[in-house]
C-alpha cells in the first residue's frame, strides 16, 4: 500500500503530496494518520490524506515512515482542510495543520502528551491493616484511612496525610495500598456570569416555530444554505440553541456551538455545560495546551458529544456531527486575520454541507449576504415581551467634553438608583495622539504610516497595528517646548472622568488593555455582575452578547466614527454596534434607555438602529451593495504585495494583475496602502460578479498568478497575502 504524505511544513514551495511505501506492520495507517516521514536529511511530521494502490515512482525508489504516531484526525476533516487551502489560496500543510491535535506544530511532532498522575489505591491487605494489630506509623496509618473512602491522586495524598512519596512506597512494598499511573485529564473550568438559562421554560411561539424547523432539517438531513435566527436582543435564541443541541443528540448526532470570541462570551459555554454537564468540551486559543489536548481527545474519542468554542471550533473532531450554530453571526471575528485567512461561518457551512449537518446562524444584526443565503426564522420580541429600549440620539457637536449633559445627567441617575449602564467607546488608550503646540509635530509609529496612540498607565505611546511603544516624551525632540497636546479620548481617559465624576459609584474598564492576561476578562464580567451598582466602560467588547438584567442605561459615544472608515461595510458595522449595545439595556423588569452620541444624528446607520429596525437596515443596504457591485452580489479577493524597501510591492502588484485572468472580474489597483510593521504595501482587488463557478475561477487564476510572482527572481524581497472575501 502506497500513503500519499502531506509534509507539514510552511514553505510555499514545498507541494505534495508525496509517496511513501507503508510496511506490514504499519497495516493500520489510513487517511488523517499523522506520520514521521524522512525527507532528504531531514524528518518531517505528515498527514495521509490518500491512499493508493500504485506509484508513479518505481518501488526501488520510494521510502518507509520512520514512525506511525497514535494521533490523527478524521479523514473528514482531512477533507476539509485541503478543501480549505484550495478555497482560500493558502497552502496544504497550512489547511491541514488546522485540523491538528493540539500540540501537533506545522513542521514539527506533537509536543503535548497524555497527562499520567501517580494513584494510590487501598488493597484489600491495607484494608484489613486498618483496624487489624499491624504495625504502622502514624504517617503510614494517616495515609491509608485518607483512602478508605476510594483512591487518590498520590500529590493529594501526600498532602492530606502530612506525608511523602517514600511513606506510600513503603506501603506499596507491604501490599497494603498499589500505586499506578493513571491518566488525567486536565479540563479548563467554565464560570457562567449573568442570568443562567432556568430550565423547563415555556417557550414562546416563535421560539417552537423556529425549533420545529430546526428539527424538520435534522429529520432530513440538513440543507446546503442553513437556517439564519434573526431574532431581537434578548428574544431567546439561546434557548432554541440549547433545545436544538437536545434534539441533536437524542438522535445519536454530535453538534458545534461557535461564539465570536469565548473569553467574551463565558456565559455561552456555562448555559451549555449547565444544561449537559461533561457532554460539552471546550476549545479555545486561551485554555493551556494541554487543556486543549485534552479536550480535543475527549472529542475524537466521542466522550464529549458537543463542542463550544471560537472560529476554530468549527474543526472540532466530532463524529456524527448533525448541527453547527455560529451565535452572533455578524461578528467579524469568525474571520482569520492570519494565513490561511479562512471564514469560520463558510467553512462551516461546507462542514454541514458534506456531513449532512443542519447550520443554525443567529443574530440580531444579521450579515446582508446571510440574509440572501439562509432561511430566515424570526424571532421579533423579546421572551419577556418587554419593549426595546428607547433610543435617544444627542449631537456631540453640543457636548464641551467628551460626554454630552443629557449623557452625564442619565448616568448620575444611574448612580443615584443603585443600578448598572454601559458605556461603548471604540478606542483604547487615553488619547488618539500627540502634537507639539509649538512646531506641530505629531508622533508617529518607526513602522507603521500612523500615530502613536497615548496610553498614561503605562506611560508609553503605542502603535495599535505593529505593537511598537516608546516612552511618553517630556519634550518636543524639533523644537525642545514642553507644550504638548493631547487629542481625542479612549477608553482610558473615559474610565478616570468617569470614576472623577460618579464617585463613589464603581466604575470598570473591559478593552484589550484592561483585560490581556488570562482569565482577565470572565473575572472582570463577574465582578461588575456582582456589584450592586457600578458602570462597565469598554470598546466593542463590552457590546458581545452579555446579559446582565440589572442593566438600565447603555451609552454609545462617537457612535458614526466607524462611518469615516473607507469600507464597503461601515454602515453595517455601525448599525450592528449601536444595536447590539442598545440590545444590553432593559433586559430586567427596570426598563432600559440608551443614548448615541454622534456628530450627525440623522445618518441612515443611525436612525435605523434607533428604531430597531433591522429588516429596513437590510433592505437599504442590500439596494446599494446591488447598485455598487459588492458583496452578496459579488466575492471580494484581496491580494497585498509587501517589500521591506519600496519598489519591489508595486512591481509585484503590477506583474500579479498582467497575470491573473479577469474573466467576468473587475481588477482594481495596484494602488500603495499605508506602511505597515516596516513594510511597503501595494494592494489589487478583484470584484467578482455572484455567479455558478466564478469565485472558483478567479481564485484559481489568483493563485496560479501570485505563485509565478512568488517564484520570479527579479521580484526578490517581495512577499505575498491573498485573502479571499476579506472582512
């Protein structure tokens, strides 16, 4: 038997796969089988992602694996990931190193094992010793009553008893207790913050339509386009979630749950481990590798049956799998910022696709091209039949600061009520730049074509694209004044106005700065739920699905900053951030309000999502993306050339658009982008008309023309992106 073997490797120009002869006693290695192979001088770990009868190479010259690791993955997925290297220009090795075991590098061997704990175990000897005349130490006897009540890790044990290691080896030596290795698994704890989801409740009629469509689906074996939930804030999609998961596995099937973001997002994974206990697993970049490992065996070993977790999840090794729910489906963080640059919503839509899966997408501010695609189920009030929270929009034109009087007035009532706001500011940091009121001069990144971003905890100035910090400057390095300048506000900045002007009403911060270090952000979430009052200030973070009743007031300020931006899909992005915002207030019997404060009040973005009214947002947008030629009614790929010096990015982009074959596609550009981490940047961008095959074919002559750049020699120095429907 011949095993065609993907190396793992990342260079571009390394393609496989290739032939490797399989020995008797390697008779069990299929497709997913991970494979230590020799390569020239060096071992390489590969996939199997065929098998074969015959090589085109003679049998003299093809080699044996040097070892068959016990690890693999599901040929499905195996599918998948070359599926997925193929649909998003990348390479196989970087496909395939999705599907992975934890642990399991590109290019290198699974660096996570099992996890064996020292037990001890009472023997039936030892069990007679206890009340029997043997001689025993008060340590000895301490440790074997500790094990009366069954057996213990060893590291426990020693504790309990106030004894050590050599104290349980001699009573292994007297056969009164036995000491194994035994393995152990290391399981990341999930903490729920906010409401739980109290079972047994009655669900609304819209909630048992939307289930019994879910249930038809997985009665006849999925659908290629999915089920879109759009339902209001607080209108129960969860619960048709949880229920659906139900339904799943009553008929023997397997099912993923995916959020945005599960460090956001804890509450999600606690409903679901709440309603189904040890049946869920966990999986996320923030649990420990071998947490991860652990939970990815629990999975393939069908242990767990349901699977919650981030865009990475949606390549969780289940089998039998009949549902994919992707929660807050307008989230763009389901999109890859790294190669390959993969959409976690289509992937999982071609999961559910070739497994015969149902997919549910929920939102209360779907995507226009999900709303074209899907089925839509609606859900247009909340469980509880309250309103909506009125929404008011104040000018900032009208404010002095950095909050408007009507603002201020509603969060001291906040204060004076004992009870909660939220407050939405989409920029960290205390000020968005630096300038000399002498010279004019601004501070800008060493790296990067943009300003330094202040940051007065920390006493730096920051670059928010390459990481690049500096010390906050006493002088002007041009002229020497001391007279600088500080524009705009953050987060940082609005957290200490906040907390000067509430006193004593505790006030808390939730952005990337506040929240870095592990379990940062569920024990920040946790603290303002149980604080009788307070204010939670934060960027887009605080606008994720939380779900705190005692909630009355939610602020969004310079709610139309996201509408300077040159994107196709601002104003999407700008009604779902006020809306999902607006959804966290009034989820408890007080009510709720919001305010949005915005330089211009009458914006469509604006009003739309001040009257909740999605489906007029939707048909707006989708009237103008038809008009323009964007997406749903076009695919988008993205190709960036990059140099260390300028010259070579725009050559590339030049010599990559002679290439490509437009066929029905518009090419734009090559045009120079902004200079980013060092680099020059030259960006093309291919409109692709919707249509049976076009994506496919212009994918295919992108990848066909960067690949010719990416080995021509008079273009060294040059390096290549492509992101294919970028966000």
């Amino acid at each position: 038997m011949i095993a065609k073997v993907e190396p793992l490797t990342p260079a571009r120009a390394l393609r496989g796969p290739f032939d490797y002869r399989i020995p008797g006693e390697m008779a069990e290695v299929g497709v997913g089988s991970m494979l230590v192979v020799p390569f020239g001088r060096r071992r390489l770990l590969g996939v199997v992602v065929a098998l074969a009868e015959e090589s085109e190479l003679p049998p003299e010259r093809l080699v044996e694996p040097l070892t068959a690791l016990d690890s693999g993955v599901p040929p499905e997925l195996v599918r998948l990931g070359l599926w997925l290297a193929d649909e998003y220009c990348s390479t196989p090795a970087r496909g395939l190193a999705l599907v992975l075991p934890p642990g399991a590098g590109t290019g290198g061997l699974p660096r996570v094992g099992v996890r064996l704990a020292l037990t001890a175990e009472l023997t039936a000897a030892g069990r007679s010793a206890i009340g029997g005349g043997d001689h025993l130490g008060l340590r000895q006897r301490a440790a074997i009553e500790h094990l009366e009540d069954g057996p213990q890790p060893a590291a426990l044990l020693v504790r309990a008893a106030s004894c050590d290691h050599s104290t349980l080896r001699s009573l292994e030596a007297r056969g009164l207790i036995e000491l194994q290795r035994v393995e152990q698994r290391r399981r990341p704890g999930v903490v729920g913050v906010g409401a739980s989801a109290p079972r047994g409740l009655e669900l609304t009629s819209d909630q048992r339509a939307a289930l019994a469509a879910i249930e038809a689906r997985l009665d006849r074996g999925g659908d290629p386009h999915g089920l879109l939930l759009h339902g209001v804030t607080g209108s129960g999609k969860t619960e048709v979630y949880l229920r659906a998961v139900a339904v799943a596995l009553a008929r023997g099937r397997s099912a993923i749950v995916l959020v945005p973001e599960i460090a956001l997002t804890p509450q999600t994974a606690a409903r679901f481990e709440e309603r189904f206990g040890d049946t869920v697993a966990v999986l996320h970049s923030r649990l420990g590798q071998g947490e991860r490992h652990d939970e990815w065996l629990r999975l393939r070993r069908g242990e767990a049956r349901v699977c919650v977790g981030p865009r990475s999840a949606v390549f969780a090794p289940l089998s039998d799998l009949g549902l994919i729910v992707i929660d807050e489906e307008h989230d763009s963080s389901y999109k890859q910022e790294g190669d390959p640059r993969y959409d976690a919503r289509r992937v999982a839509e071609r999961r559910a696709e070739t497994c015969g899966a149902v997919l549910v997408a929920g939102s209360a501010t779907p995507r226009p091209e999900s709303v074209v695609r899907m089925e839509r189920l609606a859900l247009p009030e909340r469980v509880d039949r309250r309103l909506l929270p009125p929404v008011e929009l104040v000018s900032s034109l009208e404010s002095s600061g950095v909050l408007h009087p009507q603002t201020l007035e509603a969060l001291g009532a906040v204060g004076d009520r004992g009870e909660k706001a939220i407050v939405l500011l989409n920029r960290r940091g205390w000020s968005n730049f630096l300038s000399c009121r002498s010279c004019g001069r601004v501070w800008q990144c060493r790296q990067c074509d943009v300003a330094l971003v202040l940051h007065r905890a920390s006493g730096r100035i920051a670059c928010h694209h390459c990481g690049h910090s500096e010390v906050v400057p006493p002088a002007c390095p041009d002229c020497g004044s001391v007279s600088l300048a500080r524009h705009g506000a953050g987060t940082e900045r609005l957290e200490d106005e906040l907390t000067r002007l509430l006193a004593p009403l505790p006030v808390f911060r939730l952005d990337a700065d506040s929240a870095s270090d592990r379990g940062a952000i569920p024990a920040l979430l946790r603290r303002f739920d149980s604080a009788p009052a307070g204010v939670l200030v934060g960027t887009q973070m605080v606008a994720k699905g939380h779900d705190f009743p005692d909630v009355t007031l939610a602020v969004v300020l310079d709610a139309d900053a996201t509408l300077r931006f040159p994107d196709f899909r601002a104003e999407e992005r700008t009604f779902a951030l006020v809306s999902q915002l607006a959804g966290r207030s009034g989820r408890g019997p007080r009510g709720g309000r919001v305010i949005v404060q915005c330089l211009d009040p009458d914006v469509r973005a604006l009003r739309y999502a001040a009257a909740h009214d999605s489906d007029g947002f939707i048909a707006g947008e989708l009237e103008r993306r038809r008009a323009l030629g964007y997406p749903p009614f076009s695919h988008l790929i993205r190709v960036v050339c990059s140099a260390r010096e300028p010259g070579p990015e725009t050559a590339a982009g030049a010599q990559i658009r002679e290439s490509i074959d437009p066929g029905s596609a518009t090419v734009l550009g090559p045009a120079p982008l902004f200079r980013r981490a060092g680099r020059e940047r030259s960006q093309l961008l291919l409109k692709v008309p919707a249509g049976e095959g076009s994506r496919g074919r212009a994918v295919a002559s992108v990848r066909r023309a960067v690949e010719a750049a990416a080995s021509d020699p008079t273009l060294h120095g040059a390096s290549f992106s492509v992101d294919v429907d970028p966000e």
